[in-house]
C-alpha cells in the first residue's frame, strides 16, 4: 500500500536574543546573518521617548544638576 504524505508548510522559527552593549550589535547581527537557515535578521525599532520621558529618565537615573541660583546656573554654563 502506498502511503503519501503531505507536505507541511512550516512557519520560520524566531529567535529573540538580548544584548547589552549596543556598539556589539552591528557584529552580532552579521555573525547570526551568516549561519546556516537563518533568512532574515531584523531589530525592531525602538520607541522613542517624548521629552518628558526623557526627563523622568533622566530624574530616576540620577542625570540632574542643582543650582543654589539662576547667577550660579550661568557661571556653569560660561565656563564650561
């Protein structure tokens, strides 16, 4: 008895990798390109954050200068 089998459409498998030093990420995204099977290597964007996110994050990872003054504010800004 001849048994035929169907093939099966298979969906590409996806691998989700995270990496720490962004300068790595151009090497690391041409090494994965060059193995065998892989069809296509992407990076999602990444959301761009509004002014105010950027002040919170700033806030919350310590990014902020005080001033005794607004006069103490300009001598740091004219000398650099």
């Amino acid at each position: 008895m001849n048994t035929m089998t169907m093939p099966t459409t298979m969906r590409p498998s996806t691998l989700s990798v995270e990496i720490e030093d962004e300068s790595m990420i151009r090497d690391i995204k041409k090494a994965i390109s060059m193995v065998r099977g892989v069809t296509k290597v992407r990076m999602p964007r990444r959301k761009r954050l509004t002014g105010y996110e950027q002040a919170r994050l700033d806030v919350e990872e310590g990014r902020i200068c005080s001033y005794d003054s607004l006069d103490d504010f300009i001598k740091e800004i004219e000398n650099g």
